[in-house]
C-alpha cells in the first residue's frame, strides 16, 4: 500500500483568519428633548394673554409658592362628572 501523502486536519482552520472582536462605541449616556414644531406652536407665552389672565396666573402662583393654594376635591368632582353626563 502506497501513501502519497498526509493530509492535514488543521490546515483548514489555519487557512481562516480568526475575527478580533471590534471595539463598539458606547452611545451618549445625556437625555435629550425634541420638540415638534407643533408644540412649539403650542408655546404658551405672555404676549397675547389679556391682563386679567396674567393677574390670575401670578396670583396662583403666589398662593402655590406661599402654601396656601387650597383644592376643593367636589369642585373637581363636580366638572368631572359634568364632563363625562353630556
């Protein structure tokens, strides 16, 4: 019996090359907002506001800054309710 010659069983691994892992970027670790043109449409600004309003909206927020602020829970109910009997 005639052996022509060996084969190699590790030449095929050899032949492959051998994948290095690649270093992956790690993404942006910062909240962002966007926002849409139609919210910023949206954009409530004190320019167009009739005087009364403004008043309102400081005295609110002078009640709400100082404690004072009180929520009447039936009132509330009240619109609730009305809302949802039309």
């Amino acid at each position: 019996m005639k052996i022509n010659g060996i084969q190699r069983v590790d030449q095929p691994y050899k032949a492959t090359e051998v994948m290095k892992p690649q270093k992956v970027s790690k993404p942006s670790l910062q909240d962002s907002v966007e926002i849409s043109r139609e919210g910023l449409l949206l954009n409530q600004t004190t320019a167009g506001m009739p005087s009364e309003r403004l008043a309102k909206v400081e005295e609110l927020k002078q009640k709400i800054n100082a404690g004072e602020y009180q929520i009447d829970p039936e009132k509330i109910a009240a619109k609730i309710a009305s809302y949802y009997q039309k």
